[in-house]
C-alpha cells in the first residue's frame, strides 16, 4: 500500500481549498452528527516525526470543543497491566462526538517489530473484532496513516531537534525509526495491508507537505463522513425490520437439578476453610498478575449477592472489586453497551466481580425491549469477541447462572416484603410475570456464549448453602488451575 | 498522641460485639446515609504492615456494593505529576456513598521523612482546608491511624515474609520502617497532632490485636456516623435561614472602560506573530513541566468560544485541553461543585482552558438558585483555597473575564438569531433580562476571588479583535514570566 504513495509531489484534491474553509465544513458536520446521535473517530496514525501534530490541530481547532475531544494514545508498556482494547475503550467518543486520536490502538502493533507472529494475529484479530463492532455501532471511524521518505523524517526530526522547546517531540524512538527506515517501512506496509478492512480501510496521506497533508486529511474526512451519515441513515431504517431468527435451545435451565443442598452442620464444617482457601489464591493470583473477571447473573432472588458476599470474605478488600450493574447513568446511554464494562476490568493482579453484568444485553434489555432485536442480536457474538480478548490476554473468567425455581423466588418474594423491603420492589414482581420469556432468552444465552475457555457454571441456589460452596469451590478450582499452568 | 495509647491489652469498647453484628449495623446506617444524601470516608492510615487490610476488609464485606467502595492511595511519587489533593478527588465517594480509603491524602506526609518544613506545612495547609470543605460539605470524614510497637510490626513482617503469597504485602518501605521505628515514631506523632483538627480529629488505634483493632474501628464509626447524621440534620435546617451579608462592591463591571478597539489591518498585522509565540510558548511550558489553568468567563456572547479559539490556534492539540463548562451531569450533581473541576485540572506540562468554571457557583447557581444562600456565600472562600492550591504546586493560573454592554449584547443576540440559530437559546434572553443581578454577582465575584496571585484580567471585549489579542498577549506575558522565574 505504502508504494503506490509518492511521497513527493502530492497534490491532494483539496489542495485549492482553504484549511479554515474546510475546518468550518467539518464544524457543520459535527453539528449533524451530534444532532443525528452519530459518533465520528479519526485516527491520525504514522511514521514518528511525520506531522501528526500540526493534521490534528487543523482537525481540531474549528471543531466544537463540548463535543470533541483529542486523545493521545499511549506506548503500550506504560498500560500493559491491562488488555489489548484498554486504551480505546478509555478514550472512546461518547454518542454525537468527534474523537481525534493521536496513534491508536495500532500503536503498539506499528511500534514493535520484534513482536512475535502469533501476538501480532492476536492483536490483529482483536482490533478487527473492535472495529466491527463500530461499524456496527454506527460509529464513524477513519483510519490515516501519514507517510514520508526517510531523507523527509530526516529533516523534521534535525529541524525538531534545533528548536528550543520542540526538541521535546524528538524521542529515541524517532532516531531509531529513521536509522532503521527500510525494515519498519516492510513492516508497516505489511501491517497497514493486513489491517486494510472492507469496512475501515487505511488512508495513506504523504505528510512532507504538512499543510497538504492536513487539506487531504480534512476533505478526505468530510467526504467520508458525508457519504457514512447517508449509509448510517438506510442502515438505521433497515435494522427496524431486522428479526432474530427463532433458536430452540436443546437444554433449558428449567431442567436443571435443582435437589443439592447442604445441613446447617455440613455447611459450618466447610465454609471457614473454603473463605480462607479463597483469601489466600487473591494474594496467589496478585501474586501471579493474573487478573480475574467474576460474573453472578441469576433469577431474581436467587442469592447472587450473598453468594458474592461468601466469596470474597476473607479476600483482601485491595484485590477485588465489586461492580453493581444497574440501569445504566446517562453518560453510559451515550457509550456502546460493553462500553461501561471495559472501563470496569481489572488490571493484572486483581478481581473484578460483576454481579449481573453484559449479559443484561441479552436478557433484560432483550425482554424489555430497551435494545433493538437487531442490537441484541449480535450482542453473542461481541460478548464471545470481548471475552476471547480477555481470555487471550490471560484473564481468568469464570461465569456463574445461580438457579431457583419459581416457587422458591415467591417465598423469597414474600420473605423480603417482611424482612428487607427494601431488596423488593414492584418490578421484581413485574418481572416474575414474564418467568417464561426470561427463560427462554436465558436458556438462549447459555447455548450461545458458552465457550470452551469461558464456560457458563450453572449453580443450583434452591438451597442457598449449596450455591455458596459451590462458587467457593469453583473459584478454588479455576484459580488453582490458571496458577498451575502459569 | 501516641503516647497516650497502650498498644498492648489495649481493651476497646465494642470487644464483646461480632464483628458480623458491627458489620450489619454498619450496613443499616449506610442505607440511611444513602436515603439522607450524606457521604462517608472512612479513612484508614498507619504504619506499614499494621493490620489496614483486615480491618479494611471488616469494614467493607458487610456493606452494600452499590454505594461503596475501597480506593488504594498510592505513594505521591507515582502521581506527582498532579497537585497535592488530586487522589482524593479521583476517589472521593459520590453523594450518599461510603469511601473506604487505604491510607489517604495523609500518605505523602506520613512516608517522607526528609520534607522540608515549609513542604509540610503548605500539605498539611491544603490538607485542612480540604477537611473543611468536606465538613461544610456535610460529609463525614473518620480518620483512623493504626498504631503497633517496633516488635509488634517486626512481628508482622515475619510472618509474611514466610507466607509463600502474603509476602507480596512486604516492600522495603516496610523493613525501612521497622528499622527507624523511632524516628517514624516521632515524625507520625508530630503530624498527628498538627492534624488533629477540631473537626476531624484523629483516632489511634492500637492494632496488635486486628480482630480488636477491627471491632473498634467499626464500633467508633458507627458511632461518629450515628452523632454525624444528627448535626448534619440540624445544620440543614440552620442552613435554610442563612443570608448572605450585603456586600457593595468598590468598582462595578459596568463602569469598565470598552473604548479599546483594533481596525482590521492592525489585527491581522498583529495576529499571526502573536498565534506563533504562544504556539511556541506552549511547547516551552511542556518542556519546564509546568502546569496551566486558564479561566474564561464573561457576559452571553462576549466571545469567550472565540477568544479561545484565536489562543489555541497555533498550538500543539496534545498540549492543551478545552473544557466546557455546561449544567453539570447527573454524577457531576453527586458531587460537591469543585469535583468535576478537580478532575480535570492539568497535569506537569498541560494546559487546562475553561469555557466556563467553578465560578459559575457564585454567578448562574447564586442567581438562578441552584446553590444555597449558604452554598455560594462560603464557596468564595472554597475558591481561592482551591486555586492557592493550584498556584502552590507550580501551576500558572489565569482568569480572564470578557465584558460587553447590554447593547452590544443585543446586537450580538439578534445577528445570532439570523446567521447562527444553534448558538442562541431562548434561556440567554431569559438572563438577560436579570442582567443587573448578574451584574452585582460579578462584581462581588471580582472583588473577592481576584488574589495576588490569581487577579482577574478583566477585557472589554466591545470589539472582539481587540479582546483576542488582549487575551494572547496575557497569555504570552504570564508564560514568559513564569518560565524566567523558572
């Protein structure tokens, strides 16, 4: 891709335009897209020392700045407790902004040419994965990668380094580049080909002529994000037809056994010593770097927090951390779904406990109607991507479906409304009425993000002792497993 | 202070309660908390390998997960890139939630032996005005330190040491530490009693015992949360009949001097040099690692948007960041009015500008009635703490305010209305029709929050060519200024 650019003698077609002239078309545009709930990501990718700074300025000086924001993406040593996606989901646009990225999430992929040929595929695939999932989102994203020749980054980083305060934007990394043009200029044409997708091409702009470059980024965004609106616009109406084929599930969770439980005395016998078994596999883990994602979905009343409660008793309360899910605040209506539980992973060492979490996706927001049927649809399949990033990135998942009948939720019901009435409230029994259709997507869910690495752990909690040791030991379990092999 | 406290047989008060029983009580007066809107933070801080987890842990696990969580303070060293209170803004718990803190914005005074006298005393200085706002606030702040004898601790660290996954909880601040107990012993003493203020004073506990120590953390929070709610009950209500004193402002806005213009030639002559210096002059600040704030505030339409957008025009998009400051969001309502701003102030070497800003606490929330009488009267004082705070650290702190008169504002109004519809509201009539109300608040604003070090720069912005370059140019004047004491 890289060799059909010359990088010298570039015209773009917006040469003849004004950058204020065109800036003010993208400020236009950004008004329509706030208005139109359509969020617009331009990266500003490239070689080092090849002007990344004076395009984005340009991009974003005439922008509106309550709906625009720069992020500067960082090397990914300095993030590295943390997953592939890390960094995009902390700087992700929210609904109706503009996004400019400094690098991005190829940062890392750009920077390391020793990276080995698997980590590069894992990486390669996550960000495709990623990418998808905006687009499906309908979300705008425009990928540029600024090019020049080595004599070209020769001179600006000699002209960087002569200067009194911009001598600080010349780093090792851009001499090491430079002295080393020829084997970084295969790897990136053979990492901008790989990345090249149907959906979110690259576009290459030869960045000698900084002011050229900057015109070819902005027009080229505003006829990008012109022609994207009017697609986005026909998608939007052809969703609302969308139906989601009939699934018949071969298992339902209304067969499950649901006879196992445990005496008070038995209970006792074992509790303390699974706690202090669990407490010390936290430190084991922390130890180890391993981060932990911990999921409880479950019938109402099925004991989700108390089986939590067991879990972490005697844990280190600075290794793990709960995450309530609850209708989701207005910021986190203006993000994609998985949005807010991307920012809520744990970094190495420690435990994020979920109690209900994405899968409300497919199950409440399915039932109730709060995603479109197009929405929740291919919500599997993002889940199945989001949780394969973690699992490659060596998190240990576990997920747990507690269990109860339905008789045994209405004597719960009941005994709440005298003891804690504060845990039951009208729409707990609003959703009892509709058991079935909740089952029905539950038994839906299970059949599809059941994979082999993050498997569902079904949990009888008819006998909420039983439920309680049984997530104690499956941690035990899970977590002596991953140290094992560690 | 620590003399007085016997760390062995130490007996407390609540040694016959469970500590599941203190636990529970505890989770009862969080739900009344969260019902009456009041935060607590329960701060736990001591020596090194003192027992804070378990006690930490006592204190969480009963609690409900929805509204509480433990933060991790980390050593200053880490975040030094920011001003002295900046972890506790990130953790401070939203409106009606518990904080639990593992050590606290004590951290950085309790682990350096070798800060100056002058260094201590302006920490400790930010550090009580922060716990007087709190208080004012109606949060609840517990401070507890937990204390152990040079055996006891050693005692402590031996056992980890041999644990195969605790050990991970010995760093060598920790043996640092036991060898120079006396030394450690005296500077926590000292600080102890410089901070035991009258509103949140300490409470020692001896932590030998971590089951003890454990109960009577609990049982003393319980306590102070049950008296707390009691005052903070009946300050409310004292708070509803507060009147602000009158306050008659030496010069008044309105007799400002608006003559100043500039032609075209002589803008457009001026202009370009003046964006490169500043572009320039950014890139210096980054390089010196100094921090800057700047401020806009100013009449509907005085041209605060474009004055900012003239500043940054030729600076490095990744050096600065552009605020705007509309109604605050439903967590930004959670949280005292300085939160949202706190969180967005600069780090070493970036430039924050806000469109808008906390001084919207003593103009539009004192006009329209969104603060208290009570509020907005004490948040004078909040806000010149606040930015000494800032100036403390290094930063380079402006506040410009643009004027206009009521017939310009009117003819800028109505050319809005024919030429940029989106930018007129029918609310910007509505204030102008309270335009001499707005007009005492500002000139009281002026008078009180224009400190030596952090004046007001006061433009007429009558002619909008004239405030652009008056407005670069301060920046230009402050920047070298600050850079040559640099």
């Amino acid at each position: 891709m890289l060799k059909s650019v010359y990088t010298k003698e570039f015209n773009s077609p917006f040469s003849n335009q004004s950058r204020t002239a065109l800036g003010e078309e993208l400020a236009e545009l950004q008004r329509e897209c706030t208005e139109e709930d359509i969020s617009v990501i331009i990266m500003v990718d490239g070689w080092e020392s090849s002007g990344k700074g004076l395009v984005i300025n340009n991009l974003a000086r005439e922008l509106d700045a309550r709906s625009s924001r720069v992020a500067v993406f960082e090397d990914y040593s300095k993030e590295d407790d943390y997953f592939y996606t890390y960094q995009f989901w902390k700087h992700k646009p929210a609904m109706g902004d503009f996004g400019i990225f400094d690098r991005s999430m190829y940062y890392h992929l750009f920077n390391q040419l020793d990276l080995s040929a698997e980590d590069q595929q894992t990486w390669i695939r996550h960000i495709k994965n990623l990418e998808q999932t905006l687009y499906d989102d309908e979300i705008i994203l425009i990928k540029f990668f600024l090019h020049q020749t080595q004599e070209e980054q020769k001179r600006i980083i000699d002209t960087h380094q002569q200067d009194p305060y911009r001598n600080i934007l010349v780093s090792k990394k851009d001499l090491e580049q430079n002295e080393n043009y020829e084997e970084y200029y295969k790897h990136f044409a053979e990492l901008l080909k790989k990345t090249n997708f149907a959906i979110s091409p690259w576009h290459i702009v030869p960045s000698a002529d900084r002011i050229m470059a900057s015109k070819h980024v902005m027009g080229t965004s505003i006829n990008i994000i012109n022609d994207e609106i009017k697609r986005i616009k026909q998608t939007r109406e052809a969703e609302k037809k969308y139906k989601h084929p009939y699934f018949k599930a071969e298992k339902s969770i209304e067969d499950f056994d649901l006879t196992s439980s445990l005496n008070k005395d038995e209970y006792k016998r074992v509790i303390d010593d699974l706690q202090a078994r669990a407490g010390a596999l936290a430190f084991a883990l922390a130890k180890a770097n391993i981060p932990t994602v911990m999921v409880f979905e479950g019938m109402d009343a099925a004991g989700k927090g108390g089986a939590i409660k067991r879990l972490i008793y005697q844990m280190d309360a600075r290794l793990y951390h709960i995450n309530p899910t609850s209708a989701p605040s207005d910021l986190e209506k203006d993000h994609h779904y998985l949005w807010r539980f991307y920012n809520n992973f744990p970094r190495d060492g420690h435990i994020a406990i979920f109690d209900r979490s994405w899968y409300g996706r497919v199950m409440v927001e399915r039932v109730e109607g709060f995603a479109t049927e197009a929405e929740w649809s291919r919500a599997y399949g993002e889940i199945r991507n989001m949780e394969e990033e973690l699992l490659d990135d060596g998190m240990l998942v576990m997920k747990f479906f507690l269990v109860i009948s339905k008789d045994e939720q209405k004597r719960r019901f009941e005994a709440r409304q005298i003891n804690k009435p504060y845990k039951i409230t009208d729409e707990d029994w609003r959703n009892r009425e509709k058991w079935d259709v909740y089952v029905e997507a539950i038994d839906e869910m299970i059949a599809k993000t059941s994979t082999e690495k993050a498997p569902w752990t079904i949990v009888s909690s008819e006998d909420k002792k039983h439920a309680r040791v049984k997530v104690l030991e499956t941690f035990i379990q899970e977590a002596e497993r991953i140290l094992e092999n560690n």
